[in-house]
C-alpha cells in the first residue's frame, strides 16, 4: 500500500510539475509574440505611412518607374495583361535592367500592384515621364531605350491598339521624341 501511495504521488507531481512547464512556456510563447510585435512597430508603421500615400508619389528609381508606364501600356489594350504581355515586360526589364529572372518577375509584380491604384493611365504617363526625363543618372540613350522598350510592349500582342498609341505618344511628348 505505501508502494501504491508513493506512486500516485509520483504521478500527481509529474502531473503538476507538467502542467506548469506547459503554462510556463505558454506564458513565454505570449511574450516572445508581445515583444516580437513591438520590435516590427516601427515598420509596420512606416509602411502604413508608404501605404496610405499615393503609389506614384513614392517612385524615385527610374527602372521601377518604366517597369510601370510598361505595365500601363500593356493594360491599355483592354482586359487582364496577358501571358505574352507579361513575358514582354519581364524580357525587357531582363534585358536593360540587368536583372535576375526572378528579380523581374518581382519588378514586374510590383508594377502591377502600382497600377491598381495609380491615377488615370495618362496622368500615370506624364508624371513617370518626367521623373525619366529629368533622372540625372539617365542620358538620351535611355530615353529612346525606354521608348523602344514601351514599344516592344505595345506589340507583344499584335498591332497596338489607339489606347497604346496615345499612352505612347504621352511618353515621346514628354520625352522630345518625334514619332
């Protein structure tokens, strides 16, 4: 009987000294989670602060800006951006932009995101335009580099169509580039 009473007592300290580890590293979990929250504060809030402003207002690197006006002219022909469209976009941010496959791709991501909620595609045009135009780091080489990337673009799913053109000619305006 004090074999059976010595046991069950061993048990029910088992028991209880378990039970309390698994609070205790419950109790941990919930601080480490608390204290993880607090340390992201910062960049959860900034990036609320980037969030909350206006897509294009945050564009300063030029390949990020012709990344988009690409993604313009391809959603200016009407419907999703197709397959080809998407290919189009990747190859000449590959291309000119030197970047990785799966960099472009992210590029190319990020420009559809952009032009969810960007201004109307003119506006979108003129404004990106001109951060091209007026980029220290770019010469008149990449100007008509861009305007043949833009057509390329444009093409990758036959003829362009007048919504292209125009969005085109928005850019060349802008850029001095006659037709």
């Amino acid at each position: 009987m004090p074999v059976l009473i010595f046991i069950l007592g061993l048990i029910a300290t088992i028991a209880i000294w378990s039970w309390r580890i698994r609070m205790a590293r419950g109790a941990a979990h919930e601080a480490f989670k608390v204290a993880e929250a607090a340390a992201n504060m910062p960049r959860k809030l900034a990036f609320r602060y980037k969030a909350s402003k206006n897509g294009l207002s945050l564009i300063q690197d030029p390949r990020e800006a012709a990344a988009i006006m690409m993604m313009e002219i391809a959603r200016a022909r009407g419907g999703p951006v197709t397959e080809r469209q998407s290919e189009a976009i990747e190859l000449e941010i590959r291309q000119n932009f030197a970047f990785s496959a799966m960099e472009a791709e992210d590029l190319a991501a990020h420009a559809a995101w952009v032009t969810n909620s960007a201004p109307p595609p003119g506006e979108t045009m003129r404004r990106l335009s001109a951060l091209i135009i007026n980029s220290p780091d770019l010469g008149p080489k990449e100007v008509v580099d861009l305007d043949a990337m833009l057509v390329n673009v444009s093409e990758a799913e036959g003829v362009p169509t007048r919504d292209q053109l125009a969005l085109l000619q928005v850019y060349r305006d802008k850029a001095g580039l006659k037709t």
